[in-house]
C-alpha cells in the first residue's frame, strides 16, 4: 500500500512522481473477495498507525482498479462501526485502468482495421495480444494520421450516411481521438470539467460495447461526481485542484520496479525484505534512477512524422475502398463476441 506526502510549495509534476509516495508495507494478499481487501486494508492501517490516526480527522480518496474500487465500496456500504477508518476513504475509479482497458477494447472491436495499419507502417504483424506499449502506438499512428486526412476526407463525402463510411467515421473522429487523450492528456490536464466530459462520453461507448463492469461502474462514478458536487462541496473543489493525484499509475509504477529486482522463484517474505530495502536504504540517485521516471508534458524525442506519413497512406487507401462501396455494406455484430 502507497500514500502520498503532500508538501507545499510543490508544483503538480513534482507531486505526481514516488518521491512524495511512501511505501507502508509489501505483504501476500490473494485480494479475490471483499473480506480479502478489508484484511489487506486493516494490515495496512496496522502497519501505518499515522495513518489510522489521520483518518479519525480527514478523509482520503481511494483511487483503484475495478476490483479495488468495487470492494472498497462494498466494505463502506456496509460497515456498522461509526468510528471505522473505513468510512474515511473515498472509493475512486483509477482513471488509469480505464484508459488501458479502453485502448485495449478499442484494439480488439477495431482489430481488423488496426492490424493492417500497424503491419503496413511498421512491417511486422500486431500480435494477438500485444503489450500496453504497442496499443499506445498504433493508436497514436492513426490519430495522427487522420489529423493529415480528416479535412479533406469529410469535404469529399459531407453528408454520406453509408454504414461502412458511418462506421468508419465514428472509429476515426470519436473512438481513437477519445482513447488518445483519454489520460495522458485530458486527466492529467487536471481539469475536472473536462475529464468528466469525456467518461460521460465514455459510459456510453462502454454501454455500447456492453463491456462487461465498466458499462456500469462507469455510470456509478458518474453519479459519485453529482453526489460528491452536491453534498460535498469542500471535497468537490479539492478534488478540482489536486485531480492529477487521484491516480493508482503510481501501484502500477511500483509493480514494474519489483518485478525489475526480484526472481519468479522468491517467496512472499523475500519479495518484502526486497521491496522494503529497495524502498528504504538505496542512493539518492539510484531512487531517482530506477524508482522514478523524468516527464516533461508535451515533449518527446521521438519523430513521429515518418510514421503519421506511412499509416495515413495506409488509412486513405482503406477510405477509398470505403468510397468504391458506397450502399453495398451491411450491418455485422460482433461485439459480443469480441469482449466476452
């Protein structure tokens, strides 16, 4: 379990990276029912008495995957103790989870699209089930492909309502660019306005897909935000200016360092003394190396150019095969069968 140590002064950046993230504790926890989540939170509370005794003041938001979100709920729900630390979490939706659910959702309804872009601009085959990283591009690959396309593409077909074309512009003009910016954009601008626009947008595409929680949990963090808005203002405008912390990226962060500098092999209690001395007695410099990793918002060494070129090559051939079908297409559904 992580928690942050908010300094003043700071700017967001310096905020969002492990140097203000403390590491309470790395224990073996199963975490596949609700009474699991509350032993591993309770451990955690024990392990971490300042915590337990800044909870009996203030509360803290509780960003999560989906089971974590879901559980953390249920255990709130229903808890009887007034005095129970419990009640002073507040169950957040990690907005990082959502994005690489959705670009991966977009990946598996729009594979027979992607793959032809990814193999023609890269020269390789998408894999069937390709890592985060590879996703990310070829997203990114048509996005900017059709910012080179998009203004002349709408000019010559205007009004047209075929399906194919319909369908095709409804990947290209909302799907991929809402899956682009979804979190290294829009979450992390930490505009709260604006990132709720866009999971309102993304409750219905998840209900479209009939994706299996998030079309519901989705609706539910929805409905957390009006709440939140309404009866906890003080938390809502909190939330407003600090939005960017709301993340579980750091968890996720954390499980790629461990599994950088353990063995498959290691036991639950080698794989703590290890994370705990990692944590703890290494360099400065050694944590600033391995622990935590520089960002700079807008900026890359990569020159994507050559790539937006090839794949919107490979895009407006696509499109003009559309053309040439203009009212022969047909309605297929395979959604169902994509996500079950």
């Amino acid at each position: 379990m992580f928690f942050h140590r908010v300094y003043s002064g700071l700017s967001h950046d310096e905020l969002c990276t492990l140097n203000t993230t403390i590491l309470v504790d790395e224990f073996e926890q199963s975490l596949k029912s609700m009474e699991n989540y509350k032993s591993a939170i309770n451990h955690s509370l024990n392990c971490c008495l300042e915590l337990r005794q800044y909870l009996d003041k203030f509360v803290i938001p509780a960003p999560g995957d989906w089971p974590t979100w879901f559980y953390e709920k249920k255990l709130i729900a229903q808890e009887m103790n007034e005095s129970s630390p419990l009640l002073s979490f507040i169950p957040e939706q990690g907005p990082f989870h959502v994005f690489l659910n959705l670009q991966e959702d977009v990946l598996k309804i729009y594979h027979f699209i992607l793959e032809r872009i990814y193999k023609e601009t890269f020269g390789s085959d998408l894999p069937k089930k390709p890592k985060p990283f590879r996703i990310s591009l070829v997203i990114t690959a048509v996005f900017l492909a059709w910012t080179k396309l998009r203004h002349k593409v709408l000019q010559k077909f205007q009004l047209c309502k075929d399906i194919e074309y319909s369908c095709l512009l409804f990947l290209l003009d909302e799907v991929i660019p809402l899956s682009f910016f979804h979190y290294p954009v829009t979450f992390r601008s930490g505009n709260l306005d604006d990132y709720m626009e866009t999971m309102l947008k993304l409750s219905i595409l998840f209900i479209i897909w009939q994706r299996r929680h998030y079309d519901r949990s989705t609706l539910s963090m929805l409905s957390d935000f009006c709440f939140h808005k309404q009866h906890f203002p003080w938390y809502h405008e909190l939330k407003k200016k600090w939005l960017v912390l709301i993340t579980e990226k750091k968890v996720e962060i954390w499980h790629s360092v461990l599994r950088s500098i353990i063995q498959v092999y290691d036991k639950a209690a080698e794989i703590r003394a290890k994370a705990t001395s990692f944590a703890a007695s290494k360099s400065e410099q050694r944590f600033h190396t391995n622990f935590t990793k520089p960002y700079s918002r807008g900026f890359s060494n990569n020159d994507l150019s050559i790539i937006a070129g090839k794949a919107a090559e490979v895009l407006l051939s696509t499109i003009k095969k559309v053309g040439q079908n203009l009212g022969k297409s047909k309605q297929v559904d395979t959604i169902n069968n994509i996500l079950s």
